[in-house]
C-alpha cells in the first residue's frame, strides 16, 4: 500500500502541539511534506520559542507518522520562525525589533522587575532573541539583577547606544549610566524623553522580543510610554492581595484604553513556602489572580511562590532561570514565558514592511 501525502496529513490533524493545542494541519506549522517511495520528510515550524521541547516534539511527530501502514523512514525537522506582530494603531514596530512586550503592574512592591527579568531570560534560554529594557527611570533595578551593576554603556557609531550582555539578553537601563545612589530628581517630560531615547537610540539587533520591566502606577509617563512606544501586548503583574488587585485593574485598563492588548496576568508571591519545612501558606490571600482573570476574561498565565531563594538569586545578579533552573519557580517562568510567546504568535502579523510607501504625485 502506497504512503500518501493525504494519509500523513490526516495523521498531523489528530496530533496536537502541546503549547497551542492546535494541530499541525489547521495551524501551517506543517511544511515542506515529502514522499519518496515509502519515506517521508516534512518540516515543522513554530511561531514561538520551544528549543527545549523540539526534541519531544520531533519524537512525537515521527512516533505517530510510523503507525501509518507500510511506511519507511520518517525525517522530521522541527525549527522556529517568530515575526513581527501588529501594534497600536499610528505606529509601526521598532527597527530591530519584531515584538514589545510591556509587563507592567498598578503599583510597586509586586516582583514586576523581578518577573521581566526571569521571562526575558526563559525566553532566551528557549531560543529567541530577547532584549530587556528597564523603562523604571526612578528606580532602576535591572543592572543589580542581572549582575552589571556599575558597568557602562559604549557606542559604535558615536550616536547610538550599545546594549550590554548578560546571559544572552541585550539589556538596557538608565541604571547603566547614573551612580546607584543617585536620585532621578526629574519631571515626568524628563522621564518620557529619557525613555524614549533608551529604546530608540539602543542598537537593538535582530530582537524577537522586548521586554520592557515598566515602571509601577498609571501616571503620565505610563501612559505617554503606552502611547508612543509600538507594543504588541502587555503582561500584568500581582499579588493576590485585595490591595494589589486593585491597583492592577487600573493598570489593566490603562492599556485597553491605548489600544494594546493584555497577553495574561501573573500572580507573585501567590503562597508562601518555607525555606526549612516546605510548608505553604497564603498569606497574600489567595484565587486574587484567577478571580482578576475571570472578570476581565484574561488568561491567568502563572502562579509564583514567595520563595526565600528567588530574592537571594535576583539580588546576587543570578535570577531564578539562571541561578536554579531545575528549580520549581524556574520552570514556573518557563511555562509563562512559551505560554506568551505562543499568544504573541497568535497575533495578526505586521505586513507594514512587505508594502512599499505609495507617494501621489502631480505630474
């Protein structure tokens, strides 16, 4: 019995990408299908990171494809391929970079920064190339977590800034170029010209993703920020508290109200667990997030614990994904971070680049 191209096909559609729950057929990922006698070979092709689970992918792919009656050799080649995505009405994606990701918070004191930094990192460590831009003018904490504190950014070109390196991020920060004990005594148009400067005039190369760590509240500069800067999609960051929750409506609606669309909600410090016994308590309270996650029909992406081990290793310039990666929170923010990159990819691409500029002119 000959192998066909329909018989393969109908295997791909029963078998389910476990980070979209799609199946190959309905979702392209499938490609390039070939077959040579009884042999087959096709591509697979993700819109997100997954370098870790390419190898389980692949397995199972060739495992189901085998069950087809009088088949050969199968090769599969699984790979990924992230695009630009659509941004705010007016503006067009940043130069050097495919996609921004805001993580934002209504107020301080929740683990915002240190959630960006553990994401940017899960990120990279899946594959893609990540940035981090710490937009936090007033307080600044990205150099100490990601241990360049007190180092200083160069520029090739004499205008532009280079980004610093650490673990595989581009990173930027006004941290990078003030003393640690300098205070930014400045307005909020000082701020917003700062922070413009930082992502513009950065020679960001080639970067899937941005991760910009915002600074805490609802203010002007959050909302001069969400307005002028091209953002494909905002994570919220919380605790459960009733106090905190609070706070992160606003955030919340703070970025419907621009146009950008909220990728999910993180809930920190969700129980608290014993350095010595392992017990668990919630002491935040408890279901805040999923309650959050109801009423605005967001998706709730992950819950962290409040862990001794996350502060020593986010202070000491290792965090979590680098300093513990087979820890329990690591592969908390691993899962977040695969779960954003796949509802960025289900975003409508940006075509702005594939069309050229119409000019009408009187001739």
């Amino acid at each position: 019995m000959a192998v066909t191209i329909e018989a393969v096909k109908a295997v791909l559609q029963n078998l389910v990408d476990p980070n979209t729950q799609k199946d190959y057929v309905s979702s392209r990922s499938a490609t390039s299908v070939k077959i040579e006698g009884a042999d087959v070979s096709l591509d697979i092709e993700l819109g997100y990171p997954a370098k870790t689970q390419h190898d389980d992918i692949r397995r199972a792919v060739i495992a189901a494809i085998r069950a087809i009656p009088g088949i050969g050799n199968v090769s599969v080649t699984v790979s990924t391929n992230i695009v630009a995505h659509t941004v705010q009405r007016g503006l067009k994606p940043l130069p050097g970079v495919k996609n921004i990701i805001a993580v934002a918070s209504g107020k301080g004191g929740v683990g915002k920064s240190t959630t960006a930094a553990n994401l940017a990192l899960a990120l990279a460590r899946e594959g893609a190339t990540v940035g981090l831009l710490d937009a936090d003018i007033y307080g600044p904490s990205q150099p100490q977590m990601l241990g360049l504190a007190g180092r200083r950014p160069e520029s090739s070109d004499g205008v532009s800034m280079d980004p610093l390196e650490a673990y595989g991020l581009q990173t930027m920060s006004i941290g990078f170029m003030i003393d640690v004990d300098s205070p930014m005594v400045w307005r909020g148009p000082m701020v917003t010209q700062a922070l413009e400067q930082l992502l513009k005039q950065t020679t960001w190369r080639d970067v899937d993703y941005l991760i910009v760590d915002m600074p805490p509240g609802t203010g002007d500069t959050q909302l001069t920020l969400a307005q002028k800067v091209p953002v494909t999609g905002a994570i919220i960051v919380t605790t459960p508290q009733d106090i905190a929750l609070i706070d992160a409506r606003k955030g919340l609606k703070m970025f419907e109200k621009v146009g950008i669309p909220i990728l999910g909600l993180v809930e920190n410090m969700s129980t608290h667990v014993c350095s010595k016994c392992g017990h668990e308590e919630a002491i935040f309270g408890q279901g805040g997030g999923l309650l959050m996650s109801g009423d605005y029909d967001i998706e709730l992406l992950g819950s962290l614990p409040l862990e001794l081990s996350i502060r020593e290793l986010t202070d000491s310039g290792k965090p979590t994904v680098i300093g513990a990666p087979d820890s329990r929170a690591a592969e908390i923010y691993r899962t977040i971070a695969r779960r954003v990159a796949v509802k960025v990819a289900e975003r409508t691409r940006d075509m702005s680049s594939k069309f050229p500029n119409i000019v009408v002119q009187n001739t």
